[in-house]
C-alpha cells in the first residue's frame, strides 16, 4: 500500500473541513511543518505506533525491550593505577572486533572518558 503524505498546507485544508484528526500508521507520513501545525491547530493524532515526531530518530538501543549482546571479553584487572596497559589492550580488543572501522583517535578518547569514568587515570 502505497504512503500518503500529508504537508502544512494539507492540514489547513483538513481543519476549513472540519476534520479534527487524522490516523497516522505506517502508511501516513506528516512532514515536520505539517506536525507541529496539527498541534497548533489541535489536530489529534492517533497514532497505532510510538508516539515520535516525524523527524525523530529511531534509537533501538534506548528502548525497553532487552537486547541480547555477546558476552564481553574477560579482562583482567589493570596492572597499575596509570591505566596504560588497560587502555592498551582495550584499544586492542576494540580493533581487533571491528578491524579498520574505528577512528584510532576517537577510540583513544573514548577509551579514556572511560577509563577517566570509573577511577582509573
């Protein structure tokens, strides 16, 4: 079924009509304009999904529904309170898993926030 897309100016129209709300599910796509002049209007919009604006990301790894990971990696403890051998072998792991995929300098400041995190300098 094809999507029926709905702009600022469609919802106007709706409102002259007298219609004061629109299904939106899969098949119905609101531009952002058109979104934010439903609420001004008082359009109600009965969604049969999450309640996101259109223009919101999808975030699966914020939700509420469990995500099954593979275990990590078994580390063992740092040697010494500097961290250069946990930040070391960490950056191995991470590189070793995602290969050249990875920014080295992001990893390397990543790996630090983390390490700056729980107490280890």
């Amino acid at each position: 079924m094809p999507k029926e897309f709905f702009t600022e100016r469609d919802i106007e129209d709706m409102v002259k009509r007298g219609i004061l709300s629109l299904k939106v599910d899969e098949n119905v796509v609101l531009t952002e304009l058109a979104y934010e002049k439903a609420n001004r209007l008082g359009i109600q919009l009965i969604r049969t999904q999450a309640d996101n604006p259109p223009s919101a990301p999808v975030r699966p790894y914020l939700s509420k529904q469990a995500v099954q990971h593979p275990a990590p990696a078994a580390v063992p403890p740092p040697q010494d309170q500097s961290g250069g051998d946990l930040k070391s072998r960490i950056r191995t792991a991470v590189q070793s898993r995602l290969g050249d995929h990875v920014d080295p300098n992001l990893l390397d400041v990543i790996i630090q926030r983390v390490l700056n995190s729980t107490g280890v300098k």
